[in-house]
C-alpha cells in the first residue's frame, strides 16, 4: 500500500506527533489533532479530484458527488483503511507506560481511528507533498470509493455522515401535513444548528425526510 510505504517515510518527530493522543501529552499540540485537521482536507480534495472527472456531468452533480464522497471518506471507511493500515497497532504501541489501558480502548474506537488516519494523511502531505500523497490516498480508499459508487447510502445517512465530520447533527421536523388521511403528504424540513438547509415533501415522512436530506446535501455542495 503506497499510503503505507509514505508512512514508514516518516520522519521520526511527525511520526510520534501522528501516534500520539492528546490524552498522553501535557501539549495538545504535541498530539494528532492539528494534523487530522489538515489530513481531513486533503483527504476530501484527492477523492474529489479522482472522483470529478471520471463521472458525467449530467448523471453526477454536486449533490451526489457530495454524497458519495461523504460515504467514500465516511467514519467507517476511515475506521476500516486504519485497520488496514495497522493504525490500532501502532497506536498502541506507542501510547506510553501506564496508559496501556486506555490505548486498549481508544484503538477501539472509531472516531479516535478516524482521526489517526487522518492525521498520516496530513503527516504525509506535509513530508511528501500533494501528487503523491493523493494517489496513496486514492489507493488506500479504492475499495470504499467503489463501494460508494456501486452501492450509495440513502440521503439522510450521507448528511448524517457529511455532518457527523463537521461535529453537527441534523434534525427533521414535519412543518405541515397535507390531504385526508388516505392521501396525505407530507412537508419536512431538515434543520441543521437551528438552520432550515432543506426541504421535502412526500406521501410518507420517511420519503419527504430523504427528499430534504438530498436538498441539504446539495446546499451544503454550493456553499
């Protein structure tokens, strides 16, 4: 694996910084936070940048390229590409005496795998560059980014994901109803912090809920 082979590169100061927990530092700054947050952009722009040409204009727009991006980078699919790129060993092994604990859990854990792999991706680009950071990216996300393609989440599953790397949630709420009983449709907004991000009607308020998720997403693309 190329992203593996870049990490092994490494020199030993962003390693250590890569495989730290800010929970084992006096320093956060000493801990992966900082490279997750560049990792995280450079990860979103080199699956971008495979994904854009490679799909027609007319069939992908930028709410589905949204949202296959959303599931190709998603938690799980970070969590997953850690686990085979040895990340939870590694990480426990670095953790320091009398901690080992506490690493045992955390290797567990998908948001802390998620950032890690993040954090070797941004190690990386600072060590190696753009071009071939993004193509051991593009590699080591393959099999997700044609998972992705070959079979999408439904809307309000890549919003949650979309909006679960922003640390916010999304919220449904039915603004009216519409019809007698046996033909009643429904109109739902999905609200994000308070604001209305999309809208949808539908004879069921699971469809009408899917309808405003994809609106979200397509808002969310153009902002």
């Amino acid at each position: 694996m190329l992203l593996a082979d870049l990490l092994n590169e490494l020199p030993d100061d962003l390693e250590r910084q890569v495989f730290t927990h800010a929970s084992w530092s006096e320093r956060r700054s000493d801990s992966y936070t900082r490279l997750a947050f560049l990792g995280d952009s450079v990860l979103a722009l080199a699956v971008t940048t495979h994904l854009y040409p490679r799909l027609e204009a007319e069939r992908f727009g930028a709410g589905r390229l949204t949202k296959i991006r959303a599931q190709a980078v998603s938690g799980p699919s970070c969590r997953t590409v850690a686990e085979r790129l040895g990340v939870p060993e590694r990480l426990h092994a670095a953790a320091p005496a009398g901690v080992q604990e506490n690493a045992a859990a955390l290797v567990e854990t998908e948001r802390v795998l998620a950032s890690v792999i993040e954090a070797v991706i941004g190690a990386c680009y600072l060590h190696a560059g753009y071009d071939r950071t993004a193509e051991a990216v593009v590699e080591a996300f393959g099999p997700e980014i044609e998972e992705a393609l070959e079979h999408p989440l439904d809307f309000k599953s890549a919003l949650q994901e979309l909006l679960a790397r922003r640390g916010t949630e999304v919220s449904y709420e039915v603004a009216s109803e519409i019809g007698p009983p046996h033909e009643r449709t429904y109109e739902v907004v999905a609200r994000v912090d308070g604001r209305e991000l999309g809208s949808g009607s539908g004879r069921s308020k699971k469809h009408a809920e899917q309808q405003a998720a994809r609106e979200a997403i397509d808002r969310l693309a153009s902002e």
